[in-house]
C-alpha cells in the first residue's frame, strides 16, 4: 500500500516504538492520529509530524470508539493502523509475600491484548466503509507482541500471556477480515531501546544489548518503524508474526 495521502492511526505513538512508526508514516505521506494516554508527549509529537493527537485508553470501549470517531472525522477513515500501546508489569506466580495479585494479571491482560483487539475490531470496521484500492486492498493492521511471547522470563507470566494472545489472534484475525482486503500482521520485538529502557543505567543498557547474538546491541525504535512500513508496503505479507531480535532467545531470567 502507498500510504502518501491515507489516514492512519497508531496506538502508544506519543514515543518509543509507536512514536517512531508514527513518524516514518508521516515522512512516506500519510495523515497520522496519534492515540495515547501521554497528554503532552502526545501533543508535541502530533506537532511535530503534522498529525493529530488524540486521547485514548486503547483498554476502555468507550474512550477507543469516541478516539476512532475523531480521528475519521478529523483525517478520513484509516487505511493503517499499527498497535504499539501496551504496558510491563513484572511478578512471580507466588512470592514471600504471596500469590501474584490477579488485579495486576487482569490489567496487563486488559490493555496488551483486550486493548490490541478493540482497537482491531473499531479501525477494520472503519476500515471495511472505505472504497478499495489497488489490487483490492482496503487497510493494513500491525500489532505489537513481544518475544516474551516465546520466551517468557521468571516473572512474566502476566506480560508473556498477553503477548502470546496477540501472537494467537493474527492468523484468524486475518483470515476474518481477508475477505474485505485487509490484512494484519504482528511483530514481536527482542531487546528495544524504547523509554523504559531508558530509564536503565548506561551499563545496564549495555549489558543487556551484549545478549543479542548480533547486532549486540538494543534494537532502536527506527527499526520497528522500518519493519511496520514494509509489513504496509508488501501486499503478500498477511497473518503472519515476525521476530524483529537479532537472533535473541531469552534466558529464564
């Protein structure tokens, strides 16, 4: 898909990976809706590629379906939308201090895999009203999972079993919404120099990129941007994940 002139909405675009893909779509053309909870960090990053910033809780029906609605309204119906909106939360099943608290199990599950499917499910509708395009297509959707999703460290049961479910759902998502020309594909990240990254000390970033097989190093956001806009460009790539982790496999711990 050429996406110069399209709409296109990315979830968690205000930084790190999403921000990264939020810019390359609006370098290639596209109108850019900017969805994220960071008010500022999202305003200043819409200003700076010429797009939009909306608010939204990709985990809440109602603040995904009024997002949605503004951002046809403002830019037209999306033609892309890339799901990079999700958090980390670390426990271990049982503890000195107990069971893993279900409340905190429940809300990584809520916004890293219930809050990739809303927004699925409002942009391909958006995306089904749209007039196709070359070759029948009508959209293209990118989710974000995680190689924890394959191997998941101690503590990350809550993390891996979200991202597992976003890793589950792309083939039969994209087998449903194959008949309307859209496709979706996932990518599921290794070690990213993303903000909670960051906040790691020098060292700390380091020693962690030294387990990459090659390029030892933390991935950069510019990379899983590159990838996301290949995934759009390449008509033949559907219901397919892809590990974009320099050949890593994580260690238990």
């Amino acid at each position: 898909m050429d996406v110069k002139g399209q709409a296109a909405i990315v979830t968690g675009g205000a930084s790190g990976l999403g921000g990264a893909t939020a810019s390359a779509l609006a370098a290639a053309g596209a109108k850019v809706a900017i969805f994220d909870l960071q008010e500022e960090l999202g305003q200043k990053k819409a200003a700076e590629i010429g797009g939009v910033f909306v608010k939204c809780n990709v985990a809440d029906a109602a603040s995904a379906e009024a997002a949605v609605k503004t951002a046809v309204e403002k830019l037209g119906a999306p033609r892309v939308a890339v799901n990079c909106a999700g958090i980390g939360r670390a426990a271990r099943t049982i503890s000195k201090n107990g069971p893993h608290a279900l409340e905190m199990f429940a809300q990584v599950i809520n916004v890293n895999l219930i809050g990739t499917f809303n927004l699925i499910r409002l942009a391909s509708w958006e995306m089904s009203k749209a007039e196709p395009l070359a070759g029948g297509e009508r959209g293209v959707i990118v989710n974000t999972a995680s190689v924890a999703a394959f191997d998941g460290q101690i503590g990350q049961a809550a993390y891996s079993a979200s991202k597992g479910g976003v890793v589950g759902m792309t083939l039969p998502i994209a087998r449903d919404l194959a008949s309307i020309g859209v496709r979706v594909c996932t990518i599921a990240p290794g070690l990213f120099l993303t903000p909670m990254m960051m906040g790691l000390s020098e060292e700390a970033q380091k020693s962690l990129g030294a387990q990459v097989p090659f390029p030892s190093r933390l991935g950069d956001p510019s990379e899983y941007a590159a990838l996301a806009m290949h995934i759009v460009q390449n008509a033949m790539l559907n219901g397919e994940v892809i590990r974009l982790d320099g050949a890593i496999r994580m260690a238990p711990k």
